[in-house]
C-alpha cells in the first residue's frame, strides 16, 4: 500500500473511531446502549487484511487496538491491540492469494468479529475482569454487537474495498515494472 492510501486508510479509521464514541452512542436505544458496542474500526483493519496486505492490518489493529484500550477499554491495557492485530494478520494470512467477494469478506469479517469479542471475554476472565458465563456474554452484547459490525461491513463494502484494493494494486503493479 503506498503513502497516500495509507494516510486515507488511516484518516478514515480515526474518522470511524471518533463516530464509534460520539456518535453511536446517541444513535443506539437505550434499551441496548450497553449491549451493543460498535467495532468500526475493527471491521475495516479486515478490509486491510483482505484487499491489502496482511502487515497492514496487523500494524492498524495495533494501533487502533491500542487507541481502544487507552479511551474506551481502561480495564487491562493492550488486550484489543493484541487481539485485533492477531486476527487481521491471520485473515490476511489465511486469504492471501484468494479473491474475496462480498459473501466471502461478510463471512470473514462476521467470523473475525466473533472471534475478537469471544478471545477478549476470555482474556477478561483469565484476569477476572467479568464473572459472567460466555453464554450471558455470548447472548447479551457479542451477537448484537455482531449484528451491527455487519450491517456496517455490508454498506461500506465497496467503498472499503476500492480504498485498499485499488491502491494495493497500483502499488503491486510499480513493483513488478
């Protein structure tokens, strides 16, 4: 990915992180406001693992994880950075020299977004930060959560997937002249 994709890429994540904590707040009921917890961030560093490069989107889910931990998530710092960075690298490593379509990057960002919250919950419980059964976990906020990180991921498909994967291929094809 070259420079100036790169700097969009990230100016639109801040973007996203900023709408995650001001906005979505507002937008969600009250009747759920804590059960479902935006991932939009997340959502796009596996749109970098899958139309970019795999080194990408472990860079981003670090950053970006971090930057979770730090103004969201004070409980154990480092925990989202870890996470979200081992799982766009494993995406992007398990997808590398496939073509992904729209089933396919719904189906691994749905995934992903599963496994993300599942690994911080047991993580959290390793250090016991939560009490609750996975099951309670599972049924109050990861599948609303996970509901909402793939309406996100349907509406913003082409627009994500032409920000990674038209630049990566620029940049892919002045390496190979």
């Amino acid at each position: 990915m070259n420079g100036m994709s790169i700097n969009r890429l990230i100016g639109v994540m801040l973007l996203l992180f900023i709408i995650e904590g001001t906005i979505m707040p507002w937008i969600i009921p009250i009747d759920l406001a804590g059960r479902i917890v935006p991932h939009f961030t997340f959502v796009f560093v596996m749109y970098a693992s899958l139309y970019s490069s795999r080194h990408t989107a472990l860079l981003l889910g670090i950053g970006f994880g971090m930057l979770q931990d730090v103004v969201f998530f004070g409980h154990l710092m480092g925990v989202h950075a870890f996470v979200m960075g081992l799982i766009g690298y494993f995406a992007g490593l398990l997808l590398e020299r496939k073509r992904s379509t729209l089933l396919t990057a719904l189906s691994v960002i749905g995934l992903a977004c599963l496994v993300n919250d599942t690994f911080v919950y047991f993580i959290y419980k390793a250090f016991r930060i939560t009490n609750e059964s996975y099951a309670w976990a599972l049924l109050d906020h990861i599948l609303p959560s996970l509901f909402l990180q793939l309406v996100f991921a349907l509406v913003c498909y082409v627009p994500a997937r032409k920000l990674c994967e038209s630049n990566w291929s620029r940049g892919s094809e002045k390496e190979e002249e």
